[in-house]
C-alpha cells in the first residue's frame, strides 16, 4: 500500500487519486476472494425427522459437515451427556463418507427422547474446520430446533349410536320384593359375620399375620396371561386391558396410593420417578401405547406382538421393584 501511494503521488493529474482507490479495491478482492471461496466449501446441515412427538416418543438427530479435505480437516462436536428437558437415548456413531465434487462429509446421529411436557429448543453446539496450511480456524454451529412434546390427544371422534324408540313400560310395585331382598341380605350378612368370628381362631398364626406382596401379586396375574388365547379380537383387548391393568395395581400397593384412574401419560411421569432407565422407560411406554391402541382405536396386533408385551412388562415391574427395594420404599 505504502508503494502504491508513492506511485500514484509522482503520477501526474488530479485524478490520480481515483485510480488509487480502484486498484486498492481490487487488489484487496483480489487477496481476500481464496478466503471466500474457502468457507463457501465447508457447510453444517443440522435436520430432525419430527419437531412433534408424543412424551416419551423417540426421534433423531442428524448433523452433517461437508468440508474439502485438501484443505480442512473437521474437529467434530462433542456430544453433551445430557440436555435439558431431552433424555439421549443413543449417540450413535460418527461416519464419515465421500461426497460430490471431491469433497466428504462427516455426519452422526444422535437419538433423543423427553419426557417433560412443553415446547423445548435444543441447543447449539459448536464444530471447527481447522485449516491444513494456515492458522484460520473456521467455526460453525449447528442450528437450534424446537421440538414440541405433548400427550396424547383426547378421542374427538364423538361417534354417534343408535336410538332406539320409547317403549311403553308397565309400573308395578316392588316394595315388598325390596323388603324380602333386605331380609335376607342381612340374614347372609349375619351368617357370614358368625362363620368368619367362628373360624378366626382356627386360623395359623403365620397366616394371620400374612400381607400381601403387591410384587408377587403382579407377577402370579402376569404368569397367569402367558397362556391366554389370544384368537379372537375380545380376547385380545381383554389380554391388553389386563397388562395396563397389573402395573397400575402394582405401583398402587407400593405406593400405597390409588393409581388406577391415571392415563398412560400421567402413569409415564410416576415411572419416571421411579429412576427407570431411558430404555426401560421407552419399552414400558411402547407396551402401554399400544394397549391404548387395542382399547380405544379397536388394533388387533399379532400374537407375537402381544407376547413381546407380556415379556416387556415383566421386565419392566422387575426392574421397578428392584429400584423401589433399593429405595427402600
């Protein structure tokens, strides 16, 4: 530059000064266009397969990095053990293949889930391409996505059913089949309570003093469904209904709270709680859903299907009772 001047102030003219400016301009095009051209190279392309899952439904994400390998060579993300309101179910492997125009791409896939209900952003994280030659780093992040996770929605369906015409309905007088029924309630009421006051003491006394185990209850009616038929579509709901059904009277007599009235989704964040891994969490959520499926959208699925329910639900109340002894609950 120093030069330049010095040139153009011996150069005759009043518009010497002009034609400095023009050719510092494209001398310094000149010099910064490589650096351009450089970083144009080098992309980060950041994607999910769903922004909206259901709470505990799984989803991916997929980081690419396209750089020229002549020139660059990646410093790839590192992947945090955990991110807030998203549970990392699997950080998969990093690849590395080639691409077009001579040029590779570096891409990893992560699997997340979550289990906290709302509109949640996962964050940015930092990737380099550091130069092979020179000393410029060029820094990238990946792009923030929100994903939305919310329960399942309510039926909206509003099925119409038939009617039926008014029939004509004849009143008679039941007072005295009403007082005939009293009578002999109590009658039953009071035989009963003299046999149970008449046997009490025959009793053993270690049976006196049994409780029941809401585990080992669980597991004699799950033991009790491996060999249920399961051919004919009522058959099948009632296998589902009475899975859903087990685990809710478990969890209810280890708490020793009511637990049966909760929705999957509810009965999903009380197993949370529990501290049920990720995988077990899912697996359980999987079982659960699907009974939902069978109960409310009329699904049949096929018999292996519901025998790899059965197998995940007895896993998963075995795992729930080893934390919750562990917990000493």
């Amino acid at each position: 530059m120093v030069l330049l001047q010095y040139i153009f102030k011996a150069v005759p003219g009043r518009h010497h000064q002009w034609m400095y400016r023009i050719v510092v301009f494209f001398s310094m095009a000149f010099m910064l266009s490589p650096i351009g051209l450089l970083a144009q190279s080098h992309q980060v392309q950041t994607t999910v397969d769903k922004q909206e899952i259901l709470i505990g439904e799984q989803f991916s994400l997929t980081i690419k990095g396209i750089y020229d390998p002549a020139s660059v060579k990646p410093h790839w993300i590192v992947v945090p053990d955990s991110i807030p309101h998203f549970d990392i179910v699997d950080k998969g492997r990093v690849d590395t293949l080639l691409y077009k125009d001579n040029s590779k791409a570096i891409q990893q896939t992560i699997t997340l889930t979550s289990f906290d209900s709302g509109r949640w952003t996962i964050p940015s994280m930092l990737l380099n391409f550091d130069p092979i030659k020179d000393d410029t780093t060029y820094t990238f992040f990946t792009d923030s996505i929100p994903i939305k996770v919310s329960f399942a929605p309510a039926d909206s369906s509003n099925q119409l059913r038939d009617i039926k015409p008014i029939m004509d309905v004849s009143i008679t007088d039941y007072t005295w089949y009403y007082i005939a029924a009293g009578i002999l309630l109590l009658l039953l009421i009071g035989f009963f309570i003299w046999r149970y006051l008449k046997n009490k003491d025959k009793r053993p006394i270690a049976e006196k003093g049994k409780r029941v185990n809401p585990y080992e209850v669980a597991m004699q009616e799950l033991k009790k469904l491996e060999s249920a038929e399961l051919t004919e579509a009522v058959s099948i709901k009632r296998f589902h209904i009475k899975l859903s059904e087990i685990v809710k009277q478990y969890l209810s007599g280890r708490y020793h709270k009511n637990r049966n009235n909760l929705t999957t989704g509810d009965l999903l964040i009380v197993l949370k709680e529990t501290g049920l891994s990720t995988d077990d969490l899912s697996s359980l959520a999987t079982v659960l859903r699907c009974g939902d499926a069978v109960k409310f959208a009329k699904y049949l699925p096929e018999t292996t299907e519901s025998k790899d329910c059965l197998t995940g639900m007895v896993h998963s109340i075995k795992q729930i009772e080893q934390l919750l002894a562990q917990q000493k609950i």
